[in-house]
C-alpha cells in the first residue's frame, strides 16, 4: 500500500527534534533508518501526522568504547557493528549477533535506536540489551533520563519511551576479561525473525560459572532474563548443568502460538537453544 | 511538496515529490526508471534495491526526501550501452535469469557485495542474497553467475 499522508521535517538538533515531537501532541514519529517505521505506514498500522527525520542531527551515529562499556549512539547501524572491529573485544557478544538480524540491504540502513523503539519481541538487539544490563538515555523536553533495558520494553511495540522523547543512545556495560558467552537463534529462513532465541553470557572463574546472565527473545512477549536459569548455572561448571540450565528456560518461557510455530515448539526450541549457546560458551558443542 | 536534490546514475536532479513518496516510486513514477521493481512494497522481497552512496538499500522502505544530496544508483546506472557489465554476462552465460522479475534487485546488491567484499566465498553470498527473493527459485544459477564474476571485481580492487 501507498504510505499515508504526514508532515516531514529534518531538524538540526536533538532540541529541535524534541521540540517538535513535544508540539504535535503524541501524534508525531521520529524516523531514522526506517526499517522497521516504514513497513508499518505501508500497512498503515500507523499514520503520524508528523516525521521527524534524525538524518540530519549531530552525534547520533557515533560508537564509543571507553572503560565504561559500550555506548552506541541511537542513529549508529548494523553495518557500523560490523564494521567495528574493536567491538569483537568490548562487546562480543553484540557483534556475533549482528549476522543474525536482518538482510544485508536492512543492514545498511536499520539503527540501533529505531530497532529498541519499534520493541519487536524477536528482535536481537532489545534482547542484547536486557540480557547485558544495558541502559538507554531518553532525551524529552525536560532533560535526558536514564532507564534500564530490563524497564523499557513493556510488550510488543510498546516501551516506556514517551511520545515525546527521543532514545539518543544505549550503553552496554563494559565487559569482563573473564567473560563468555553465546548467541543462538533460530528463525525458518535466514534473516527472518527468530521463532526464538538466546543470548548469555557468565564469568568464568576457576571453571565455575559467575555472574550468569541469561536472556530470552522471541518467545514471549517482550525480552527478559530469566533468574531460575541463571542461578542454576552460577557457582556450577557449566557443562555440568546445561541440561538444568535448558529445563530452566523452557519451564520459565510463556510463548504464544501462531503461524509459524506453537508455543509448544518455541518452549522446547527456547531450552535446545539456551543449551546450545552455554555449550558453545563453555568451548564445547552440543 | 518538499524540494531538494539528489544525484542519479551520475546526473543531478532536483526532485519535488509529496514526502510520503518513496525512493522507489520518486524513480519509477517520476524518473520513469522502470528498472527498479518493486513488488512487497514493505522491504521483504529485495526487488527494489538500489545503491545510496554506493550501498544497496530497499528503495521501498527510504522516502525520496531520504535521499536528499545522495548518490542513487539504479540498474540503469550499472549498465554499460556498448557491451554487457561483467556481472550482466555471468548472468547471461549461466542463465541465471527466469522471469525476471527479481533479477534487478540482485545485480545492485551482488555488485555492492562483490565491491565491498571481492572475495566473498559461496557462503557469504548465499547468505547476502537471501535479502532477495527469487520466486522461480533459480537460485543455484545466480549463485553460480555471481561466483563466476568475481575475478572481475577482485582484479578491479587489485
């Protein structure tokens, strides 16, 4: 379908942009890559009145590693990932995960902030960011705000981002020499979206497991850890447990049936894949 | 209307288009650049895909606006008048075409692979072309093409 009719602007700055989503009384989008944002006009799920084009505003579109994490800035895209070559140490994690969102042509385009804004529940990226502990900054018309991931995503395409707020950038805790972990997802065709996935990762420390954080996407309704899993697998040897670990998972996941699976399967796929990716961190297979 | 300039295939256009117009249908419907496909409409299939500063995006899933000072390449613009490009007659000589329909989405994504990455293995290509569709599912044959026309790209980067 042709899109529907809006309003465009392309500010300057960030206080500009905000300005403007402020004025428009909740009925204005902002727009950067436009992945997922112009899929929905042309189905017409949704009709803003306004979009607010971030293309020409400074200082989104810069990653910065420092001692502190990894903070990507909301217009920074896949292909800036992985193009990031010092991110296969600061973040490994977020970089294997990369191959897995998407089709190249997307990647060219998608950004970090529109993917955590749009909050599809088999998205790698809001699933990257609770997994991790990472922490969005949210500029409105009142100053920036913090929120933790695990707080932002509320359900499907719904987050505690105000219709008046704009995600600037997201930061990702900095990572542990001791640190392992593993991705794993599963989708029917390569670049679609995963019918489930897993990202973890775990300190190891003297073979035992610390720290363990273990994150599902995909298979509920919103990303999140899951804290039976991760206490089966702290203080443990990890290959000693992945199938505690993996019984942890499918009892904690509450999936929904649809076309393209059962809940049945996602519970089981959710468990096969948690057990996969901690093998796979442990530096055995399964 | 909205106002502004772009570069296609190598020639400077000032382009004034509702700003619901999309990349795709600002080249088709205006630019009559009918090489550009588009089926999906909603960035699935890959048909559209053009190159934007010599990256291949879906023009489906860009408004023309986005394109604003732009270098925009097309299908049109990968072609040669005099003789077929490189990756053109590897498609000829494998008959990696059926109908068609998919066949310009593929040459400007698998030209901006083969440039960024002139040594793509059989792996990478095939994971790079599951962006696009092809529904007669001639796949091998474009897998084939594509390898076959890598030495050119590789001795252009040499």
């Amino acid at each position: 379908m042709k899109l529907p009719r809006f309003d465009y602007a392309a500010p300057t700055s960030i206080a500009q942009a905000v300005a403007l989503l402020a004025q428009s009384g909740g009925s204005a989008r902002p727009i950067a890559g436009g992945q997922s944002l112009m899929p929905l006009l042309a189905f017409r799920v949704t009709a803003p009145s306004l979009l607010v084009d971030l293309r020409k505003v400074p200082g989104l579109g810069e990653i910065t590693i420092g001692a502190d994490g990894v903070t990507l800035g909301a217009r920074v895209r896949w292909c800036d990932i992985e193009a990031e070559a010092r991110l296969a140490t600061a973040q490994p994690l977020l970089r294997a995960a990369m191959a897995h969102v998407a089709h190249y042509q997307i990647r060219q385009r998608g950004t970090v902030g529109g993917s955590l804004a749009h909050a599809d529940p088999a998205a790698e990226l809001p699933g990257l960011a609770v997994t991790c502990d990472a922490v969005l900054t949210l500029q409105g018309p009142g100053g920036a705000r913090r929120v933790a991931a695990a707080d932002f995503f509320l359900g499907p395409l719904e987050t505690a981002l105000a219709p008046d707020e704009l995600i600037t950038a997201v930061q990702f805790p900095a990572w542990s020499p001791t640190r392992r972990w593993g991705f794993q997802e599963l989708s029917r065709r390569h670049g679609d979206f995963a019918l489930a996935g897993i990202a973890l990762h775990f300190d190891l420390v003297g073979g035992r497991a610390t720290d363990a954080h273990i994150g599902v996407f995909g298979a509920c309704t919103r990303p999140h850890r899951i804290a039976s899993a991760e206490a089966a697998l702290n203080g443990q040897v990890p290959a000693a447990v992945a199938a505690a670990v993996s019984q942890a998972v499918t009892e904690a996941v509450t999936p929904m049936d649809d076309i393209h699976a059962s809940a049945a399967y996602r519970r089981d796929l959710a468990g096969v894949l948690a057990e996969r990716a901690l093998l796979a961190a442990a530096g055995e297979t399964a | 209307m909205i106002a502004f300039d772009l570069t296609v295939n190598g020639e400077s256009r000032s382009a004034a288009v509702e700003p619901r117009t999309t990349l795709v249908d600002y080249l088709r419907g205006e630019l009559r650049l009918t090489g550009t496909h588009v089926a999906c409409a909603h960035g699935v299939c890959g048909a559209c895909t053009v190159l934007v500063d010599g990256q291949p995006m879906r023009s489906c899933l860009m408004l023309a606006v986005q394109a604003e000072g732009a270098q925009v390449t097309t299908v049109e613009g990968l072609s040669n008048p005099e003789a077929l490009t490189p990756l053109q007659a590897a498609f000829r000589k494998h008959a990696a075409v059926q109908c068609g329909f998919c066949t310009p989405g593929i040459l400007t994504t698998m030209h901006a692979l083969l440039t960024n990455e002139p040594h793509a293995d059989e792996a990478r290509i095939r994971e790079v072309l599951s962006g696009n569709l092809c529904r007669c599912t001639g796949y091998m044959a474009i897998v084939a093409a594509v390898l076959d026309a890598r030495a050119h790209y590789a001795g252009a980067a040499a």
